[in-house]
C-alpha cells in the first residue's frame, strides 16, 4: 500500500471518528470497536498517535461494608483519591487501582480479593479464581475507558 493510498485511509478513518463522536472530541480518535484497543490521541502534523489509558480505583471498608470506586481519571492517585471520597468513610482504604480495563473487588469469609482483566467479566472471573467460598460476592467493579 502506498503513501497516498495510506494517507487516504488514515482521513477516512479520522472522517469517521469525528462523525462518530462530534467535534468536541475531534482531537480523540476512538477505533472502531474501541476495544480491545485503547483510545488514541492524534499528534497535529503528524502520523503518530499515542495511546490514552486511564485509572480507575476501587474502595473498602469491611466493618461497614461502604465502598466507593473511580473511573476515567488521568493517574492513579486522582482515581484513588476520588475512590475514597466515593466510598465515604474515614476508614476505607484504596484495595485496587487499574489502568485501561477493569477492576473487581469481592468479599467473602477469607476476605476481600480483588482482580484486574480487560473486561468486567474476565476481573470477575480471576477474582472468584481466588474466593471460590459460595459466600463470596461482588461488592464492586467498574471499567475505564
């Protein structure tokens, strides 16, 4: 494939995403389906896209069973930090942070166990790998984008 035939594929491509998601996001490009893969940013003037992962962060305290979670924040800290206030209470404490894909967090007899995976279903999946009591349950879970 030639450079022109590539530059013409690449326009299409931005055509639609700036169809697709109006032109408030006109510098994000999404690919279609946007997973597996990350969003990506487009560099102005050149070919080059770099990929946006955000954080997202799970919350707990067992005594009262109050948590909080946090998604789409650009660090680590800030989906932490904003876990905690969600969560409420002065006792909870940060069980998971995440990075461009999901978080799971179960509880059960042992205790709380929490899981990573790309998608919700695939956290959950790893997680009850490792709460296989019939008690455990899912306190919480959420998903960047």
């Amino acid at each position: 494939m030639g450079v022109h035939a590539l530059r013409a594929v690449f326009a299409a491509s931005c055509a639609g995403a700036l169809l697709a998601f109006g032109a408030a996001d006109a510098q994000v490009l999404r690919p279609l389906p946007p997973r597996p893969y990350p969003p990506t940013i487009w560099i102005p003037g050149t070919t080059e896209t770099v990929p946006v992962e955000y954080w997202g962060a799970i919350a707990y305290e067992r005594a009262t069973e109050a948590q909080g979670y946090a998604y789409d924040f650009p660090s680590e800290r800030e989906a932490s930090v904003a876990a905690l206030a969600s969560c409420g209470e002065p006792a909870c404490l940060t069980l998971l942070t995440f990075k461009g894909g999901c978080g799971i967090l179960l509880d059960g007899p042992q205790g709380p166990v929490t899981a990573r995976g790309a998608t919700a279903r695939e956290a959950e999946v790893r997680a009850r790998q490792q709460c296989t009591d019939p008690q455990c349950h899912v306190v919480a879970w959420a998903c960047t984008r």
